[in-house]
C-alpha cells in the first residue's frame, strides 16, 4: 500500500480522500528539514502547500518518493530540477484558489481606494479622524493587470462588475482572448501609464522579477494604487516605500514578499501600506478545494499511474493509464535497446504510432523512449527528466501517427538520426500486454528484450550460429532463446541471443574474432 506524508497544514479532507483511496497517509505539519529529511525515505508521496521547503539535500533521501503534490498554485518551494532528476512527478492544483486569490486582490483594492486598515485602528483607537480618511471610488477607474492568466482573468470579471476599465500586460494573451474577457491588451509601458489601480498576477520568473522596478514605478500615474497577490519579488519594496512616502503612489497592498515569512520588511510602517500574511489562498472554500484535488491526483498517480496537472512530465488520463502501461514498458525497452547500439552524436529521435498505439497520447511514449535511450549516457535520467535532457542535447525530438494498420495491429519505431545515418527498430505488444522486438535496423526479427543479452552483426556464413554456440558454451554461459534475422540470404546478418550469465570483455572479443563478425556488444535489459 503506498504511503503519503501530508507536511503542511491542510484540510483534514486531503487526508480523508488518501484513506478513502487506500492509501496510509501520515499528517506531519511544521516538522523541521532535518526531521523531514529523517523520514522522508518511508513515503511515495508527499503533499506540501508553501511551508515545506523539498529541496536538493531533503530529496536525496526521498528513495521511495514518487510524486510531490502541491495543494496550491506556486511550485516556488520544490526544487524542481532535483525532483525531475530523481523521477519524482511534482503537481499542482492550478485551480482551486484562483477565485479565492482574485477576490482577495479585490479586497485590497478597496483596502487601499479606502484606507480601510488605517481608518479600522483609528476608529478602535477612539480618535474619529472622519476627514483623514478621504479615499476615491472604483467605478469608472482604469485597472491596470499585470499578467492576465487565471487569476488575472477573474479579477478583471470582478473589475469589470465594479465598472472599473481593465486594460492588461501580459505577452501570452491574444487579442481575442482580451475581446473575449472584455478588456483591452497594452504594452507594460501603457499599464504603467494609464493605471488607476495596478494588481500583479504572473509567476516569478526571470522575466518578471522586478517588474515593477523603480524605474517602471516611476513611470506610473501619480496617485496610483498597488496590490499584488501574486508573488513576492515581483516589485523593487525599497523604491515602492521611497514612492509611498514622496505620495507618487496613493497606496500599495501587499500579501506577498520578497523575503517571506515577513517578520520584518522595510514597507511595514510606511502610510498607505497595507500588508497581509500570504492570505490570498487563505478561504475555508479554496482550503477545501486544493486539498481534496491534490489527494485525488496524487492517488491517482500511485494506484494508477494518471497523471494531472503535473509541471514536469505529461499528462496521462486515468482512462489511458493502464491502456499506456504496456506501451511504455515497450517504449523503453526499445529506447535502451538503440541507446545501447549507437555509439555517437545521436541529433535526431522519431517516435511513430501505427495503428492502435495511434489513438493513444503519445507524450508519455515519447518520454519512455528517451529514458531508454539516454539510460547508457546519464545514470541519473528517467521518465521526468529524460525529455529536458534530450533537449539540452539539442537532441531534436519528432512524433509521427499512421492511423493505418501495416503487418501488426499495434507498432512502435523508433528512427535514430546519429553522424553515421538513421537506424530505425520496431516493437508491438504481443496479447495486448507483452512488448517484443519485431525489426532491428531494417531487419525481421522477433525477440523478447530481457535480462542479459547478446548483440552480433556478421556476414551470414554456413556454421557462424555454431561457432558463437560453442564459444559461449565454452565460456559456461547458458542460452536462453535465439533471435536471428537476416537481410537477404548471404548478406548481413543479425543475432540477439539472451544468456543466464554476464558477458564478460574476454568472451566479448572471443566472439569478435569469429570470421564475419562485424560488431558485437554485451545487452542489459
Ligand atoms: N497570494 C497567494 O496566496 C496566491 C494564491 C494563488 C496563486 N498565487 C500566485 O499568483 C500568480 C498567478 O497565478 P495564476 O493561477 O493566475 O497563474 P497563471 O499561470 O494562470 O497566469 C499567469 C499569467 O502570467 C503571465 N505572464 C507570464 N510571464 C509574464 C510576463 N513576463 N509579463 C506579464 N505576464 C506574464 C502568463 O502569460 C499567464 O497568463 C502565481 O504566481 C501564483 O503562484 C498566489
Ligand atoms: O498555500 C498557500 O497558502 C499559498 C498558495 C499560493 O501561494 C499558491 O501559489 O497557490
């Protein structure tokens, strides 16, 4: 039975959902890195909001971990490339907070249109300060997003209700998704420019960081209002309190930082800031939401291998999971069958679909592919990783379908374009679930891909199957089955031959030097 370690504080309904699905789950928030380090090596998975920091050093003892969930958009806390490079599928819930995040944004819009927080401690102060406290309406205002994705999209629905006009920076939005939401698309430098309101709503990337630096603020409306809800580092703090405190900027409202937890921070203080504890997911509502749906896809993973919403491997349906299974047990069989064979500048990989295996999704089988064939070069590559390292290769990576059926119902080629010319093998599944070699570099052949095998290339001579029989025989390896293909007779010839014991390097050139022999090599499957 697989075993979850929930790490965070989180609804009691993730739990709930792991039991229900079978699967033990331990409920451990606020455990220190060194005591999560300690345990971590029990669990296959482990569910995490923003606390629990899984990095590099906490991951290396991670032997059984095979999925992180995040119940939660921001993936900021995983370390993500060490997560990849063990094979652990990391997943988000994209969703479940957006609306919580979006009216929360709202809430801090009107914070700062009202000096809502100020006016509060005055008021419980006993001071009635009623003209201090002048503010400006909404209605009729321009919002200026930065970043118009998911929760970006709901905030200006919100705005737009409010009569607000949304005008928005984001380079990945298109003119008809903007006509669709009923706002207008803008450069960065328009945002900044004609803003009443400005909210932030992009991940923190290279792109993003310091988006709103001193310079871009200074580029602002004066007496514009800030929020961002989205993440802390995406503004320059120190120029965003020089701004506060010249009245350039109207007020700024903060629910994340640059340095978080923000127990201290040089805003806090300043008039007209307002500040919140990262609260934008924080409703009952959203809480319940993104655990329940980080416990079901992670269940999903362990018991069936479906895989939503993950960040760094393709997405498998539940329906497709099982149908998939035996393809990718296929699939990298035949990937490490060539990563074996070829020797170098491997720069090209076709993945083709015939017939049945057309109809599935064929990320994943790419993804097995290249696992099996960079396996002989890195160690450390899997499923997860294997596609960014083919690409960090500059390894090009093609799919190709044909719905049509040739001689089998189901087949998967593989074409490797290497400096010395492209090579393709084939495979399908015997009875729906046994994968087996049906064409090794152009040539017919049949063979069970296991264990340890042996490859010979020769000229096909009378008596060339007896002499590396008795060659082997000699050397006390047993055989296990014989797999033989031939182009033509007289010409080239193929052997795979499965044997009990280990190829040694001796027997290796024992076999070399059998007259026709033209390249032979030590298999592991
Ligand atoms: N405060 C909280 O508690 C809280 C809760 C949920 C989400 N978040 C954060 O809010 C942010 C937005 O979440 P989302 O679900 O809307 O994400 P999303 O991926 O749906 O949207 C992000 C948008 O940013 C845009 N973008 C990317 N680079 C950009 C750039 N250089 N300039 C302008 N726009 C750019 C993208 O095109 C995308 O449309 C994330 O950082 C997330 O972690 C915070
Ligand atoms: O879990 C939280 O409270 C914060 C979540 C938020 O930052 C997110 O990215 O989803």
């Amino acid at each position: 039975m697989p075993k979850v370690l929930i790490s965070d504080k989180m609804s009691p309904k993730a739990a709930e959902v792991f039991r229900n699905r079978g699967i033990e789950v331990d409920e451990k928030p606020g455990l220190s890195p060194e005591e999560l380090k300690a345990i971590i090596g029990e669990y296959d998975g482990l569910a995490v909001r923003s606390a629990t920091k899984p990095n590099e050093d906490i991951l290396s003892a991670a032997d059984n971990m095979k999925v992180i969930g995040r119940a939660g958009i921001g993936v900021d806390n995983i370390d993500m490339n060490a997560a990849s490079a063990r094979g652990i599928v990391v997943m988000n819930t994209p969703f479940g907070n957006s609306i919580t995040t979006a009216e929360h944004a709202i809430a801090l819009m009107f914070a700062v249109a009202r000096q809502l927080p100020e006016a509060d401690a005055s008021t419980q102060a006993g001071k009635w300060e009623k003209s201090r406290f002048m503010g400006v309406e909404v209605t009729g205002k321009t919002l200026g997003l930065i970043g118009a994705g998911n929760i970006g999209s709901i905030v200006a629905s919100r705005a737009l209700g409010l009569r607000m006009k949304v005008i928005a920076y984001d380079p990945f939005l298109t003119e008809e998704r903007a006509q669709e939401l009923g706002i207008r698309k803008g450069t960065l430098d328009e945002v900044l420019a004609q803003a009443d309101f400005i909210t932030l709503h992009t991940p923190l990337t290279d792109q993003t960081r310091n988006i709103l630096s001193r310079g871009n603020l200074e580029k602002t409306k004066k007496g514009v209002r800030i929020v961002n809800c989205a993440r802390g580092g995406l503004i320059d703090e120190a120029a965003l309190k020089d701004l506060l405190e010249s009245g350039h900027v109207a007020g700024a409202a903060l629910d994340v930082f640059a340095e978080e937890p923000a127990k201290e921070n040089p805003l806090f203080g300043t008039p007209g800031f307002v500040a919140t504890p990262h609260l934008g997911a924080s409703t009952t509502e959203a809480q319940v939401n993104v655990a329940i749906q980080v416990a079901e896809q992670m269940s999903d993973y362990l018991l069936s291998g479906a895989v939503t919403n993950a960040l760094n491997t393709p997405s498998v349906s539940a329906e497709d999971a099982p149908k998939l299974k035996p393809y990718m047990v296929l699939a990298e069989k035949l990937g490490l069958l060539a990563g074996q064979l070829i020797e170098e500048g491997l720069s090209k990989v076709t993945v083709e679909a015939e017939g049945a295996l057309s109809e599935l999704n064929l990320k994943p089988i790419t993804s097995a592919v290249l696992a099996g064939l960079l396996r002989p070069m890195s160690d450390s590559v899997n499923m997860v990783n294997a596609p960014v390292l083919a690409r960090d290769r500059g390894i090009d990576i093609a799919e190709v379908r044909h719905e049509r059926e040739g001689d089998y119902h189901t087949l998967l080629r593989l074409t490797v374009e290497t400096s010395k010319g492209a090579r393709s093998i084939a495979g399908t599944l015997f009875g729906e679930n046994n994968p087996r070699l049906v064409e090794l570099f152009g040539i017919g052949m049949e063979a069970e891909l296991s264990g340890q095998m042996l490859y010979v290339e020769n000229a096909d001579k009378p008596g060339f199957i007896g002499a590396v029989g008795s060659t082997l025989g000699k050397a006390d390896i047993n055989i296990g089955t014989f797999n033989l293909g031939r182009r033509g007779g007289g010409g080239e010839a193929i052997m795979l031959v499965s044997v009990d014991g280990e190829i040694s390097e001796p027997l290796l050139w024992d076999i070399c030097r059998l007259e026709g022999v033209q390249d032979v090599k030590a298999l592991r499957f």
